[in-house]
C-alpha cells in the first residue's frame, strides 16, 4: 500500500510496536477525540465549549504525536531526501489513514487534513512553527516555553493558540534547526545562533539557562524587496527625504542608519542601497545574510562564531580587514557593535566613500556616542578629541529609525555632521518627523517637515548633478 518510501526491514517490527505505542488513543473517549458535530448528545450541557475545544485540541495533539513516532517507525528517511512534495504527503496520508483505521478513530475531512498536514511539517519541517513561517503577515516568531508563542504583526506582538505538545517536541525542533547548520545546543552550550534556510534569523536558549522552557526567537526574512518608492508610500518618509538621500548616496557620502531593536534599520538599508550605481562594486559584511543589493558587482561575506572546541571563529572585523584588500568601491557593514569600529572609520576614511553600516541608538547624537564606546572598547587609548575628529570626518549622515508606540516604523531624522567646533562634533538636523497627537485607536497623528537648514553638502551634490530645489529644506506647518 505505502511501500515506495517505507522501511523494508524494520517494517515488522515496527507494526508490531505500534499498538504498545497507540492503545492509550484507543482507550480515549470517543467524544473526546471526535469533531463537536460527532460528540454525542448526552454529554453534560454544563461542560463549556471552551473546555470541549481545550480537551479536544489535546486530544489531537496527542494523536498527531503517537501518528508522528509511527511514521518515524514506518518511513524510511534517507529515501525521503528525493521524494517530491507530492509522494511523501500521499505516503504519510495512506500511513495515518491505516494507523486511525486501525485504532477506530474517526475523524472528519477537516480535522484528517489539518492532522496530515501537521504531520508532514513535523517529518520535512519545523513542526508548529512552520505555518507562522509561512505567514507573510508575521514579522517576528517569539517562543517562551513549548506553551506560549508570540507573535509580530504591524509592529505589534500577539498571543496564538499554536503550542508545542511539551519541552521535549519544542527541544527536537531546536536540534532539527541548529544541526542542519553544524551547531548543537545542550546543558553545556544553551545559547546559539543561526539561520534557516530561507535566511531568517534563528536564536535559542534552552534550560538550565532558560528558566520556564526553551526561549526561541526568529527574525523572519523579508522576501519582498522593498524599495525607497515603497516606504514613501508605506509612509516611513516623504517625498523630499527620499531626494535628498538619493543624492547622498549617489554622491558617495558614508552614511550611518541607527535606530533600535525591530525599527527597520535593515530595510533602511537595504533601501538606500538601491541608489547605488550599477557599475560599483560592493562587498557587505554581516552577521547573519539578509541585505538584499540589486546590483551585479556584490561580493557577500558572513561573520561565523567559534565551534564547540571554541575555534573557527571568523569575526565582522576579520571580514572587513580582508574586504579592505578586495578593491571594494563601497563596504556595508550590517551593524557595527564591537571594534569593527575602527576598521569601519578607517575605511570610511582611506578611499571608500559611499560606505554604510547601522548601529543601535535613541537618537543622531547617540549615535556618535556609541561609535566613541566602541573605540573604547575595542582596547584602542586615543585622546577623545582624536576619536571624535576620526568620526567627525569618517560619516556624513545619520539617518535615525524608530518604531512608535503604535507599532509604526519612521525615520524620524536625517542629521549631517559637519565638522568639529572645539572637542564637539557639529551636527545639523535636516528632516524631522514631527508629532502632533493621538487618535482615540491610539494611532499616532504627526507628519514629516524639513527644519530650514540648507545641506552642507549643496555644493557636492550640485557637482555631481544633483541640484536639488531649496524648496525641499523648507519646513512644513502643521495641518
């Protein structure tokens, strides 16, 4: 019947074994396991219909957990690495339909086709998370323990009723995750990074470490690209930033893009990098690939973290020391948090301009300070005023992101540095997102205006031929 891709040997033993594995869902009440419209009548009328669907949604967590060690019994998994999409859903199909006909479960089309599909996720997929994976609406997965997963839509965080059968199931997907990519993650070593394969961002923490269950966190990849058209029309910026930052990037100027956690530093970037002309050649410098450049001339580099044996390691600022002997036109850094700092200014500095990184700040003059920790930190002793002229000649412009209360992402400022006045860095703000109010949805009301001050970089841009009218540095009322 589902001979193609079952084991040939063990096929014996394993039938055998199964009934010892699947009496406790034969011992089941029917009218527990059964669909609401198969229950019958003379069950109690003052059991809630939220407890019938609790019980019955356990019910079936059970099933598909017995249903999933029979078919890890049955299937022969090497074989499975070359079967289509279509062979193996049939195959586990005609295996869960023998299995329920045997145990007299009942089940109707709906929930058979929701448990076969959960079924297949299980064997060739993440399990649970494979359907939250799928979903274009979620930005953010966020697990806390096998019973409670979160999720991120339009900048807000939301409670699903998708849950992990117990810490067991929710620790093999972990390891299903993190050995596909040569990691491992137990008692000795509870924390890892890595990516999936579609490149989204993968961290977990498992106990002792985790307290209250394994704590996972995927930063889903964005599959769309989205351009500088797109978040205008999104509203993350106007019109008249997106042509003065076409002209800073097309003039070669190095531009930072700070902002916090989730404010869209990465799409920024990916944004600005479209301004980019065809024929330089770039080479950018991440921690986990997720910028996506349109250009022909990309080189792409990867950070990677020490093995088990706590060697191999391969740093951002080993990557950009070697980028630097690359010929790059440009070098993007996908965040700067460490003493890649000074490999960053230095290039920067020597040649490179046009180059772009993102760090983590609340604001322009955050920024800057942060950038003079990282010196610090890097184990580098220079005279303040030393580091600060190295930042002050090193970046021309800040572009700041946030993410409002509402969930919203902005930029809420483009600032140039223009120089050095003493031991202070000069900066001039040139566009602001400027709020007004709320509404009674809690939606912020605010718009974008200019603050008046003229570019200090007119005169550059006018030489490269990009003239841009005054009229866009003129502030806008409120209306």
């Amino acid at each position: 019947m589902f001979s193609k891709y079952k084991k040939s040997s063990d096929a014996t033993a394993a039938k055998q074994s199964m009934p010892a594995k699947v009496t406790q869902i034969k011992q089941v009440e029917p009218s527990a396991v059964k669909p609401a419209s198969m229950r019958r009548a003379s069950q109690p009328a003052s059991v809630a219909p939220l407890d019938k669907d609790l019980k019955r949604k356990q019910r079936m967590s059970e099933i598909k957990l017995e249903l999933h060690r029979a078919l890890l019994d049955n299937l022969n998994l090497a074989a499975l690495e070359h079967a289509t999409e279509s062979d193996l859903r049939q195959e586990i199909n005609e295996i869960s339909a023998e299995i329920l006909a045997e145990k007299s479960i009942v089940l109707n089309r709906e929930d058979r086709v929701q448990l076969n599909s959960e079924l297949y996720d299980e064997v060739t997929g993440l399990g649970p998370l494979e359907t939250l994976l799928k979903d274009d609406t979620v930005n953010d997965i966020l697990v806390n323990g096998p019973q409670q997963i979160f999720v991120e839509r339009d900048g807000k965080l939301q409670l699903t009723d998708i849950t992990f059968k117990d810490e067991k199931h929710l620790l093999r997907i972990i390891d299903k995750i993190v050995s596909a990519v040569g990691r491992r993650v137990d008692e000795s070593n509870p924390y890892v990074d890595a990516r999936l394969k579609d490149g989204s961002r993968f961290n977990a923490m498992v106990p002792p470490i985790a307290v209250d269950g394994s704590l996972v966190s995927i930063r889903k990849f964005k599959k769309d690209k989205l351009g500088i058209d797109d978040l205008v029309s999104f509203g993350a910026f106007s019109e008249e930033m997106a042509a003065y930052l076409q002209a800073a990037v097309a003039t070669r100027l190095n531009i930072i893009v700070s902002g916090g956690t989730g404010s869209g530093k990465t799409t920024t970037l990916n944004a600005l990098s479209s301004f980019i002309a065809n024929d330089e050649r770039i080479l950018t410098i991440e921690d986990t690939a997720e910028l996506q450049l349109q250009q022909t001339h990309v080189g792409r580099m990867e950070s990677r973290p020490p093995n088990v044996e706590g060697k191999g390691e391969v740093s951002p600022r080993d990557c950009l020391k070697n980028a630097l002997r690359m010929r790059p036109d440009r070098i993007i850094v996908g965040e700067t948090r460490g003493e890649e700092v000074i490999d960053m200014l230095q290039a920067m500095n020597t040649g490179h301009d046009g180059s772009m990184t993102t760090i983590h700040a609340n604001s322009a003059r955050d920024g800057v300070s942060r950038l003079e920790n990282m010196i610090a930190m890097a184990g580098i002793e220079m005279p303040l005023k030393a580091v600060r002229s190295q930042i002050s000649s090193a970046v021309n412009l800040i572009v700041q992101a946030s993410r409002l209360q509402d969930g919203s992402r902005r930029m809420t400022s483009i600032t140039e540095i223009t120089g050095m006045e003493g031991d202070v860095i000069s900066m001039q703000e040139l566009f602001r997102y400027q709020r007004v109010g709320l509404t009674p949805e809690n939606k912020i009301i605010g718009h974008f205006t200019a603050t008046g001050v003229r570019s200090h970089y007119s005169e550059r841009f006018k030489m490269w031929g990009y003239d841009l009218p005054s009229s866009i540095y003129e502030p806008i009322a409120a209306q």
